[in-house]
C-alpha cells in the first residue's frame, strides 16, 4: 500500500552572544522572539571584534556617534546564507567603520540581529533575503558570482545538489505549541522549555529527524548501490536511506532514525522513518517521542528544474493527528553544498 495513502493528508536562529570579561566570546542559538521585528535601530561604530563563523556571524562594534564608546554585539546571519547572497569575510574586517541597520533585543540591552550593513566604502550590504535599501545615497553591492537559476530537463537530475526554493525556512521550524494539534503532554512538556538551557543547537548539536528537514540550506543525494545519502549542508547532516529491508532487531535508534526508501517511478521516491531518538519536533521546544514515525515523499519535476517534497509526521504521544507539511528545492547549476562547520566558541 502506498504509505502516503496510509496516512491522514520552520530561535532560536539567533545567536547569543555572552562576555564574561574574558578574551573570549561565547555563542549560542536562540529564539528570534527576543528580538523587535517592528523596530529598526542603526548603530555607526568601529568593528573590534568579528567572528565569521556558522551558525551566525558576530560583530561587535565600538560606537562613534550618539553615545560614544558604547558596545553593540550583532548577528549577521549564518556563513552560509551570507556566501549566496555574495557577501563574504573580505568586506569587513576589525578596526572598519561601519553603519549597522537591524532590529534590537527586547531582554538585552546593545544587542540586535541584522537587516543591512553600510560599509566603509559606502556600499551597502543586505544582510537578510528580504533586506531593502536603507541608506539612499549608499553604493549598491555587487556580489562577484551571484548564483543562476539554470535548469533543463537534459540537465537536471535526482542525484545532485538541490537549492532551497523558498525566501524563508520551513514555518514550523520556530512554530510554536499552538501551531500544531498537541496532546495536553506536549503542550505541558513546551511550557517548560528553555531556549537558553534546553536549546541543542546552541551546544552545535545536529538536529535530528524530522527537524533537519526544514531548513534552507542546499542539500545534496548521493547514489550507492544499495542505499541512497541525503546529505545537507546545515550541521554537515547526513542521511542513509536504505533501499532495501533491514533486520529491525539490530538497529538502534539515532537521532536521524531508520530510513527505508522506495521508488514508486522513475522520478518519486518515498521514506518511511522510525526508531528516532531525538526529544524535538522543532527548534523551538515542541518535543516528540521515540515512537514518531515520518512519512516523505520526494519528486522529480525534470521540466520545471524542482524537486517537491511531502512530509508526513505521526506521533500519538505528542500529536493529536498527523503533522502535514510540503516545500520544494530548485537545481541550480552554480550550487554547491558548503561545510556548515558550526562554531561555538572563537578567540577573537
């Protein structure tokens, strides 16, 4: 039976950045709650200190005007997300004046995560997908090999490298308990969750199944005889899709689970999963049982250059019915998958 069939039919992205008056500066991956979408707060200042490093890119930075001497820590996105958009380590540097545009924390004070960046020539960087031009008389920047979007059915393939096709993650990813149809334990076990202390990421812990899926980061399958990799560019995850019965008996339960895969045609391919141990649904707290089980469907479209994809997710235990979500990623000839490398503390 089609295991579609059987079933009923996106932060903490943001990094913590702590000085505890040591030469060190300590991250962590946190929620974007904190910070005031509504606002936008420009801070002109003097960069000393910067680290390039995913999950975000930190810079601190010495004001020069309005109150001088003061300190801002902002969050510039993730290395990866920066490369596509062409902005990399060699626009700025220590000791560049620069003019920072992004919203402010609303628990901290000097801390903001951000929209656009004037740098020193008087260029202008968007630092987001959705940035817009803030400084009128500012330079426009020009990435040096921005990316294309080529695709044609002799070109395109399963087993390539595959670009996220939308502006933004999966909505779930940072969705909080009322977004899902929760049982009274998960919505109890969600109240008690703390970004700070609960929140694996911030420990650069890899998610594990189904919360990897969500992200937009490229992924990339790799062909093998018998089994298929999956493997994505967030946390350097990488899934093994076997195509053929396993002895149950003999494999124990990971973080990404057990996958078994199936070509339905020459273009879909569908996975069920089981024995996950991984205590998140999401990167915001919604937990989930080892007895979560997920259903996905991945398909070809040769002539539009995309590759759809349908999750499923059961869970009695957490979820009062079935968990339904849908995405697609785009072939893009210039697209590579990068090494995420997550980086948690960095001398600077």
């Amino acid at each position: 039976m089609n295991m579609f069939m059987s079933c009923i039919k996106f932060k903490s992205f943001i990094i913590f950045l702590n000085f505890l008056l040591l030469p060190s500066v300590i991250f962590s991956h946190h929620s974007t709650s904190e910070f005031d979408r509504s606002v936008v707060t420009e801070v002109r200042g003097k960069i000393i200190n910067m680290l390039w490093k995913n999950p975000h890119v930190m810079f601190e930075v010495e004001t020069v005007e309005g109150d001088p001497n003061s300190i801002w820590l902002a969050e510039g996105g993730s290395i990866s997300g920066q490369r596509r958009r062409g902005v990399t380590a060699d626009n700025v540097k220590v000791g560049d004046i620069i003019s920072l545009a992004g919203n402010p924390s609303t628990r901290r004070n000097n801390v903001m995560v951000l929209t656009s960046m004037l740098l020193s020539n008087g260029v202008e960087v968007p630092l987001t997908r959705n940035a817009t031009p803030r400084w009128p008389d500012a330079g426009k920047f020009t990435p040096e090999a921005p990316p294309t979007n080529a695709s044609t059915e002799e070109e395109s393939d399963f087993y390539r490298v595959w670009s996220w096709g939308f502006k933004e993650r999966g909505w779930w990813f940072f969705g909080g308990p009322e977004n899902f149809p929760l049982t009274d334990k998960a919505i109890s076990l969600a109240a008690q969750w703390n970004e700070y202390e609960d929140n694996l990421q911030q420990e650069c812990i890899a998610p594990g199944m189904p919360n990897t899926m969500g992200n937009p980061y490229p992924i990339e399958f790799i062909e093998h005889e018998n089994y298929i990799e999956l493997k994505a560019e967030e946390f350097d995850v990488t899934r093994t899709i076997y195509l053929e019965e396993q002895n149950q008996d003999s494999i124990l339960p990971s973080p990404l689970g057990h996958s078994i895969g199936k070509w339905v045609d020459i273009n879909t391919l569908e996975i069920v999963t089981t024995k996950i141990n991984y205590p998140y649904f999401n990167r915001v707290g919604v937990s989930q049982t080892t007895d979560v089980k997920t259903f996905e469907r991945f398909t070809l479209n040769n002539s539009e250059g995309r590759l759809y994809y349908e999750l499923i997710v059961e869970d009695s235990e957490t979820l009062t019915e079935p968990f339904t979500w849908d995405a697609f990623w785009i072939w893009n000839s210039e697209e590579v998958r990068g090494i995420y490398d997550c980086t948690l503390y960095e001398e600077v």
